[in-house]
C-alpha cells in the first residue's frame, strides 16, 4: 500500500497547492494565460511537463517495448518540431493574444478560427481521454487490483477536472515546476537501478525483444514515418506552446524558454525509453495491449521500493500535468474563440472564468466518455497528433513563413485535414484494421498541404493591407 499512499499523498499536496493559487485568479488573463507573467524556467517547467504525458508513457513505452531504441524515430519528430518553434517563439508573445485561433483569424478569417476550434476540441479531448486510462492503470496496479482500472479512471478524471478549474493556467504553470522536479528526479534515478535488477547490460542485450531491422526495429518506413510525422507536426502547432509562449513575460522569456525544453525533452525522453528497452528483457511476452504498461510495471516490481515510489508519483506528474493542460486549452477554445467571439463580445472577465470553469467540467466529462473509442493508447495519440498536426499546423506555419498563403487556401487546408483525419479514423474502427495499411497522417497531410499551396497559388495574392495590418498588430502587441 505504500505505492498508494505515496500517490494519494503527492494528488492531496497538488490540490492544497490549487487550491492556494485560486487567491490570485483576479481577472481573466489570470485564468487563461497566468496574467503574462511567466519567465524562462517557469516556462520550461511548464513546456516540458506538457510535453512529456502519456504518449510518453504508454505509447512510446509501448513502442521501444517492441522495437527498441528505433522508437526514438518517432520522438525525434518532435525534437525537430520543437527545434523550429525556437525561431517564432518571440514573435508569438510579440502577437499578444490568446489562443492559436486568434492568430488564425488574424491572417486568415472567423472560419479558419472556428474551424482550428473544432479540431482543437477533438484532438485535445482524445489526448485527455488516455491520461484518465493511464491514471486508471496506475491505481489498478500499484493496488494490485483492488481498485478497479474503471474505478481508477474515475478517480483521475474527478481530480484533474477539479484541480483545472481551480485556478487556469496559474496552478497548471506553478504545477508543472514541481511536476518538472519530481519527473526528473524519478524517471533518471530509475535507470541505473533497473539496469542493476535486471542483471546488468549482457544480461539487457541478450534478452530484449528481437528486432528485424537495426534502425527499424520491426518496423515498415511507412510505419515509422507514421509515427514521426505526426510528432513533428504536432510540436509544430500545439496550442498549449502558444497559450504558454502568450503567457511570458515578454519575448525574450518565450524564446528562452525553448532552449530548455528541447534539451529536458531529449534528456527525459531517451532515459523513459530506455526504461522501456531495458524492461523488455525482463518483463517478457506482453501481449499489444499490455505492452504499453512496461513502465508501470518497472516502477512497481523492477526497482526497490523507495525508487518505484519516485517513478510512479513521476508518472502520475506526467499524466496529471498533461491532463490539466490539454483540458484547459480546449476550454479557453469554446470560451475566448467561440462564446464570446460570436455570441457575447462583452463578456466580463468575471464571467469568462466561470464559463471556462463550465466548459472544463463538461469536455471532461466528454473525454471520459471517448475512453472506449481507442483500446489502445499507442492508437489514440497517433490520431489525436495527426487530427491536430495535419488540421492545424499547415495553415499556422503558414502565417509565419509564408505570406503568399490566402485566405481560402489556409481556411481550406484546416478543413480538409481535420475531414480527412476523423473519416480514416472512423474508417479505421469500423473496419478494424487502417484502411490500404496506411496511417491517417499521410492522405490527411497530403490534403491539408494540396489545398494550402494549391488554392493559394490560383486564389489572388493577400491584399496588401491584410498583411499589413496582420504584421503590425504582431508589432503593437
């Protein structure tokens, strides 16, 4: 029981934590954007324990449980992605808004707004669908069944719902600093006493699960790619980095800010990797569906006690952490970019936070119910990066790299990769297998991409003054 009153301990100090920060929720960009106050290391803090959830966890775990450190394809995406976004970082916090539908209508109209809203909510409400699951399996396990996987899911559901609407992004940023400390702490200290139990490195190379190809693993390139593609786009446009970045202090903190994720986003993401490879040569035979619990597994019966307790309170942090984030972002979504948006502009902040506190509960409530549509979590992220990364990152990058992107091709390209994402996948569980084997990122980013470049080469080139008027309010901001 000692692995559940370690949890239980962490999830009570968390919610006196929240609980305290709620003092300072004056106004709304309190709420949504911890009243642009951030600096660098909160920000890193923050970046990285949103960053590193349970894909991590569970998919990638799952993944390098099957082929080993070819696994890191997949991470490497979003080490690249991550890489770029140091470029625009500044001129994010230099546009001053809110969300990544602010700058979408900026550049492009009100539909390219409520379009990326839709896919934000789709994709982001999936991604919090498994961190409840991940928590479900971590109660189960470390009671050893006593408290059932469904009963888990319940539990987490209940506390990061509750613990987001506390205080916005003021107790998810000051959160994640302590999630930051305890995740780093856990995770590399799990390392050399898991190599240790196992039986050392000869025993670790001779018993971990065979691969077919060395930088493959048992992997096709289109399966590989699959995973990478995704990834990388996904860090490209996520909206949490945008909500953070309009979070800092001011530019200068946004770009620093980067230096450090990437470097605690290769640190973190190799070391849980290796947990997972160093797993396989011990805890042997794990059916699909199983495989994504090596890490578990590891923290509970693969390292002594008081190290297990380190590395399952970090994985609850991961999953905690992400939860909170990829609930809050959707809310702010509904609130900022479509209620008052459309329907009440006066909205006074008052207000703005007690709907978004609504609007948390009801797509938590939402994403608990999504649970059943992936039985695997490798499948639920995969889709939730491609439905995010093929619908919204093409037409984003745009604004920044590209000013010959029009209105009709950047609205255009939103659509067709959200469509095209949400039919493959719908495809996908009606016929139980990818429809011609192929991962839905490939025809949805061939679609988003076509339409993009395409109907903006034979649409009229911006007008000058929209771009203008575009870059100056970047400027002024």
């Amino acid at each position: 029981m000692v692995y559940l009153f370690t949890i239980l301990g962490y999830l009570f100090v968390l919610f006196l934590f929240g609980l305290h920060l709620t003092k300072r929720l004056k106004k709304k960009e309190d709420f949504l954007v911890a009243g642009r106050t951030l600096t660098a290391p909160i920000l890193v803090g923050t970046l990285l324990a949103t960053w590193i959830g349970s894909g991590d966890i569970f998919s990638v775990s799952d993944l390098s449980y099957n082929h080993g450190y070819s696994s890191l394809i997949g991470s490497s995406g979003g080490w690249l992605g991550i890489i770029i976004v140091f470029f625009i970082a500044a001129r994010v916090r230099r546009f001053g808004q809110f969300t990544v539908p602010d700058i979408l209508e900026a550049r492009y109209n009100k539909w390219a707004r409520i379009l990326a809203t839709i896919t934000t909510i789709i994709a982001y409400v999936t991604i919090v669908s498994y961190q409840f699951r991940g928590g479900g399996w971590v109660l189960n396990l470390i009671t050893e069944g006593k408290i059932s996987i469904e009963s888990g899911i319940i539990i987490v559901a209940i506390f990061v719902i509750t613990y987001t609407l506390l205080a916005g992004m003021i107790s998810v940023a000051y959160l994640d600093i302590f999630n930051g400390i305890i995740m780093i702490t856990g995770i590399l200290l799990a390392v050399p006493f898991l190599i240790k139990h196992v039986g050392g490195i000869e025993y670790i190379v001779a018993n971990i699960t065979p691969r077919s190809h060395a930088f493959l693993g048992n992997m096709t390139w289109i399966q590989a790619m699959g995973y990478f593609v995704p990834t990388f786009l996904l860090a490209l446009g996520m909206a949490n980095t945008y909500q953070r970045f309009f979070s800092a202090r001011d530019e200068k903190e946004a770009r620093k800010s980067v230096v450090g994720w990437i470097l605690g986003a290769i640190l973190l993401g190799v070391a849980l990797q290796s947990l997972a490879v160093i797993g396989s040569s011990y805890f042997k035979g794990l059916e699909a569906k199983e495989a994504g619990k090596i890490l578990l597994l590891v923290g509970h019966k693969g390292v002594p006690v008081v190290v297990g307790c380190l590395l399952l309170v970090a994985i609850m942090a991961i999953i905690i952490s992400t939860a909170n984030s990829f609930l809050l972002v959707p809310a702010t979504n509904v609130i900022r970019d479509v209620y008052q948006r459309f329907i009440n502009p006066q909205l006074s902040d008052k207000k703005m936070i007690f709907y978004s506190r609504l609007t948390v509960i009801v797509l938590g409530f939402i994403a608990y119910s999504l649970i059943s549509f992936f039985p695997r979590i490798l499948d639920a992220a995969y889709a939730a990066y491609t439905v995010y990364g093929a619908g919204i990152t093409p037409a984003l990058i745009a604004v920044f790299f590209w000013k010959r992107a029009t209105v009709q091709g950047g609205v255009l390209s939103i659509l067709g990769g959200l469509v095209t994402t949400v039919v493959w996948e719908v495809i996908n569980k009606i016929l139980g297998h990818l429809p011609l084997g192929i991962p839905s990122i490939y025809p949805a980013l061939i679609c988003s991409l076509t339409l993009l470049i395409g109907v903006s080469l034979m649409t009229p080139r911006p007008s000058q003054e929209k771009l203008s008027a575009f870059f100056k309010n970047r400027r002024a901001a």
